[in-house]
C-alpha cells in the first residue's frame, strides 16, 4: 500500500476534470489500504473548494491565492512544507502551467523521482510503473519506480476514468506562513484566456480543422458546429501557425490534450505531434482528402473526401435533428 497526495485544480470552487481523474488514479496507485489525500491551494478567507476525497488539506495563505493564480515560488514551498509534513510515496498533479514549473522543483526539493506528462500510471508487484511519450510523441517508454522511493507525477487527461464529483468527508487547514519564503518573484498579472463555451480541455465533443482547410474562413464553419454541438473548438498547430486561428486552439504535444467522446477532424493529416494530444479520444472522425493519411489509423470512421462538401452538409443534417 502507499500513501498517495492528489494537488488539485479547482474551478468555481469545485474538482476539475483533470482532478477527478487524478483521484481515480490517485486510488488506483495505492493500492489495497493506501491512503488518498488531497491538497488545494485558496486564497485567505475564501470559501473552501469541494473534493471527492476522505481528507482535504486546505492550503489557505494569501500569497497562493485560488489555484489559478498561486506564484510557483509560494506554491512550491506549499507543497514542500506539506510533503515532508505527510511523507506521500507518491505525489500527483494535473498536466497545468503551475505544475510543469512546481512538480519538477518539489521532486528535487524531496530527492524524488521525477515522471512528468504520463499519459498512463498502474501499480504491479515491483513498483509503479508510468507512461510517457518520448522521441516528439513517437514513441512510449515505460518507466518503473520502486516501491520505496517517493515520486512525482504529471499526469495527462484521458489516462483514468475520472472519479465522482462530490465533497470531501474531513477537511482540515495546513498553516504554510512559516513556510513560504519572499522568493523575489512577484505574479503581475493573470491574463484569462478569452474561450466562449466549453473549455476545450473538458469538452465532450471537439471539432478541429487542419492546414488541409486553406484558410481561417472555414474555421468560423467549424466553431458554428462546435457551438451547434456544444463542443469546442480544435486546431492543428499547421493552422495556429499560418495564423488562422488562435493558438489557445492548439491540439498536440505542445498544445492542450483533449480526451473527448468524440474528435472531428477536419483537413488534420495525424502526424504523431498532434495525436499525441487527441490519441485518447474515444471516437475520432476524419475528413481527408488524402484516403493514406495517417489519420485515419487512428480513426474510427473516416470520409475520404473535401471538407467543403462534408462540413456544411454535416452541420444542415445537425440543425434538421436537433
Ligand atoms: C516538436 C514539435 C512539436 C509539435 N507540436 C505540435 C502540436 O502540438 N500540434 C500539432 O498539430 N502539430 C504539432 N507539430 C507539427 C506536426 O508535426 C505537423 O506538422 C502538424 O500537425 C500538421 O498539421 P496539419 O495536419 O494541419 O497539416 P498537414 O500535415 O499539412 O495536413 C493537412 C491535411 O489536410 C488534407 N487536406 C488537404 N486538402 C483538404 C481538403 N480540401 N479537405 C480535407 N482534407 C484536406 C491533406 O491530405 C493533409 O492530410 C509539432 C512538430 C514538432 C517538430
């Protein structure tokens, strides 16, 4: 059994998707009689986030704000200060800005072991093994860590079912004033990213277009079906790059990673980059013209043909059904 620590990212006060998921893993990873606890950071005096777990620490200072908007320095010292305190085998954190810069720096603070990006995690006899994309999404490598050592990991949405929403059953207030240190480094300001609708990353339906589109206009044909669906709005970085869309849209190894029920790509040939942040949809639907595109081995269904025929045609059949 092992003792595992789930940070959480919480939006309007509740678990994210990307939680919900970190706490099935989190239960997955210990093991018969291991112990899940969780850690939120809040600002002074705000109402206290809701998570799905047994006990939830609250980490409640005015320099670490609502998770969103905690300085990395404050945070890393947070967490650092709550982990020698618990002694986690394991820590996990959702795949976020804050994490890729504290996660590393609480895994040297701890002589951890660091996996970051898994998109897969599971428990065997000889330790906890990860997953991890190498060689630019290419390929995946396994890594084992051994019972016995602490590790740290990052993990991409999609790898786990997530858990119920719901409260927790114990929370309890962890004082960090002696523990964060004035590291210099002061946040300016938080810029919100401007997204109509349903975030991209917790969408259920997302409808991406590619450089196979020829231009920005067909993106407003896929936003109007992202709409009609109540899904989000997707892009290949060939498209973010040619400035036809914002990069915020951006799918991929260095975009966002999506886990919808179903991904529509539209003119998007599948090169292993852009898989890499869609490969755990559930269903994926391709439009090429080209019928050896890659894409369509991930595809369950595809259309080997122009998404000037498909597009406005799918989106007449949707508003005649729905
Ligand atoms: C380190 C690194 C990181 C990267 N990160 C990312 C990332 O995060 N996300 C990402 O997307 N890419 C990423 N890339 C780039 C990636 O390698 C590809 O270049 C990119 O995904 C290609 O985008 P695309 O499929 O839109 O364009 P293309 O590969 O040019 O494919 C366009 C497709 O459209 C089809 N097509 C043409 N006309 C039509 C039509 N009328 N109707 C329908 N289909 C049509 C073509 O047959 C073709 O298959 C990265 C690359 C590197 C090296």
């Amino acid at each position: 059994m092992s003792n595992v620590l789930v940070i959480a990212e919480t939006i309007s006060h509740g678990a994210t998707p990307a939680t919900l998921e970190l706490i099935a893993a989190a239960k997955v990873l210990a093991g018969d009689n291991g112990n899940v606890i969780t850690a939120v950071t809040a600002s002074s005096g705000s109402d206290h986030p809701q998570v799905p777990v047994d006990t939830l620490y609250v980490l409640d200072n005015d320099a670490l704000g609502d998770s969103d908007s905690a300085t990395f320095d404050a945070a890393t010292d947070a967490f650092t200060a709550l982990s020698i305190n618990l002694k986690p085998d394991i820590i996990l954190f959702p795949r976020d800005d804050r994490s890729s810069v504290v996660a590393p720096r609480l895994a040297f603070r701890l002589n951890a072991a660091f996996a970051r990006e898994c998109t897969g995690a599971e428990r065997t006899a000889d330790g906890i093994v990860v997953t991890r994309p190498v060689y630019g999404g290419n390929a995946n490598a396994r890594f084992r860590i051994p019972f016995g050592a602490t590790c740290v990991i990052t993990l991409r949405p999609g790898a786990f079912e997530p858990a119920a929403n719901g409260t927790a059953s114990d929370t309890r207030n962890f004082d960090v004033s002696e523990s964060i240190r004035n590291s210099g480094s002061v946040l300016l300001r938080t810029v919100q990213e401007q997204q109509p609708g349903v975030r991209l990353e917790d969408a259920e339906i997302v409808v991406s277009g590619g450089r196979g589109l020829g231009g920005p206009e067909p993106f407003k044909l896929l936003g109007e079906l992202a709409e009609l669906l109540d899904g989000a709005l997707g892009a290949s970085r060939a498209a973010c790059d040619a400035g036809w869309i914002d990069h915020s849209h951006q799918v991929g190894l260095t975009g966002k990673t999506v886990s919808p029920k179903l991904y529509l790509a539209f003119g998007i040939s599948g090169a292993s980059q852009h898989m890499a942040g869609c490969s755990s949809a559930r269903n994926i639907v391709a439009v090429n013209t080209d019928p050896d595109a890659s894409i369509f081995g991930d595809a369950r269904f595809g259309v080997a043909g122009g998404w000037s025929k498909v597009l406005p045609a799918f989106i007449s059949t949707i508003r005649d059904i729905s």
